[in-house]
C-alpha cells in the first residue's frame, strides 16, 4: 500500500510542470498521512486545477462520512468492479504531486523498518488517484481522494509487494481526460514502473508518528539490506473494496 509521502514541490513550479490553472498556496510536507488534506489534481470541463482533498475517499452514496471505513488506496485488480471506486474511475480520476513515497519492510524479526522511495532522477511523482464529493444533507462538501497501487515491480518487491501506480508524461493527459479517454483504456495507463526508474533508502522511524514532518525524515540511515517480501495472498478483503 501507500500511506505516508512528501510534498516539497513550489506552488508555481507545481502549476508549471502539471498545467494547472491556478496555484495552490502550500509548504514543504515531508510526512502526508491519511485524512490529512492533500493537493488532488483534476479536470472539470477540461479546466485543470489543484486542489485541497481529504486523504481517505468517501464515495457519493455514503450517508455518514463518520460511519465509512477509511478507504487510502485502491487496488488496481479490482477498482473498476468495487462499488467504492467504479464511478470514481469513469468520472473522478486524479493525480497526487508527491516528491517521494514511504513503504515499511517487515524483516525476519517482524520489525517494519521504513524506507523513502523517489523516481531515480529526483523528479516529481505524479500518483494516479480516484475523487469524490460527498454532499451532505445541508449542502456541506468533502473533496477527497484515494491513492491508486499495482504490484510492486522486481526492483521493490524487496521492500513490499505493493507501489502506487506513477503515471509519466502523456499517460498523466489521458488519465485526466474523463471526457474523452474512457475508463477501460484509463485502467490500462495505472501499470508499475519499470525496473531501474525508482531508488530507495532506509530512514529514521521517526516517521511512524504523523507527528513528525521534517526534513530529517527523508535522510537515509544505516539498516541491514532487506530480503525479498513474499506476496500476500488475494482475498480478505470486503466487496466494498
């Protein structure tokens, strides 16, 4: 899964590499955690805009936001057929600016040790991502969002056996194209990197605690090399989801 991330990309050089229309007043976040707010991107009548989105998707239909189960990532295996994300890809798809990611590998001895992971020429990442606006009855809005992740490829599959889905350049137009590019062709576009277009290092487990967002949480510290994580198998998991 994805669950924590950094952010430190300038509002204007944001605005500048992703199109956007306007600019999205923010400062250097180096620990996003869910149902914090985060910057969504996404097109309305082909206007593309940056956003502020609760990190957790609270679909349409729910009555009560309180009551609904927090939902951060969508598998890619199964977005189009669950019913919490199935509208979202045909009409709600977004992507998430991050600067670099945070998986945890958990070693022989069951400890998670935490490892920050970027493109392997410090680009910025643009995560494929669902939107929803939930109105409640008073007319009250939740912009939110979900994080969308694919099998890890052989390269991270030492750290954990899932990534989020990291769209690259034209991929990034079709993907928020929902008026034009449908949500069959828009599945195909959320695949793993390839081999070599990512690097990683070990970090402080200061980043446990959603407390702690500071730029030492990126800088590598000394760890044993992980062993290769062994796949989970499929199922568990509510139709919902």
């Amino acid at each position: 899964m994805c669950g924590r991330y950094a952010s430190t990309l300038p509002p204007e050089l944001m605005a500048e590499l992703f199109k956007l229309l306007n600019s999205v007043e923010s400062v250097p976040r180096y620990n996003i955690a869910p149902t914090q707010p985060v910057i969504a991107i996404w097109e309305e009548s082909g206007r593309r805009q940056g956003h502020f989105a609760r990190w957790g998707l609270v679909p349409r239909w729910v009555k009560d936001p309180r009551e609904f189960p927090l939902l951060v990532n969508a598998r890619v295996e199964t977005m189009a057929e669950k019913p919490a994300f199935r509208d979202a890809l045909k009409h709600g798809r977004c992507i998430i600016p991050a600067s670099g990611y945070y998986e945890w590998h958990t070693g022989p001895d069951k400890r998670k040790q935490p490892y920050y992971i970027t493109l392997v020429d410090d680009r910025p990442m643009a995560l494929a991502g669902l939107y929803a606006t939930w109105v409640g009855p008073e007319g009250e809005e939740i912009d939110s969002v979900a994080t969308i992740t694919v099998p890890a490829n052989g390269q991270l599959s030492v750290v954990h056996d899932r990534m989020p889905a990291i769209l690259e350049g034209d991929a990034i137009d079709q993907w928020l194209d929902v008026r034009s590019f449908p949500a069959k062709a828009a599945h195909q576009l959320a695949l793993p990197l390839e081999d070599g277009a990512v690097k990683f290092h070990p970090v402080s487990t200061r980043v446990n605690s959603a407390r702690d967002d500071d730029p030492g949480l990126i800088v590598e510290v000394s760890v044993e090399k992980p062993e290769p994580v062994r796949k989970k198998a499929a199922g568990g998991q509510l139709d919902l989801f």
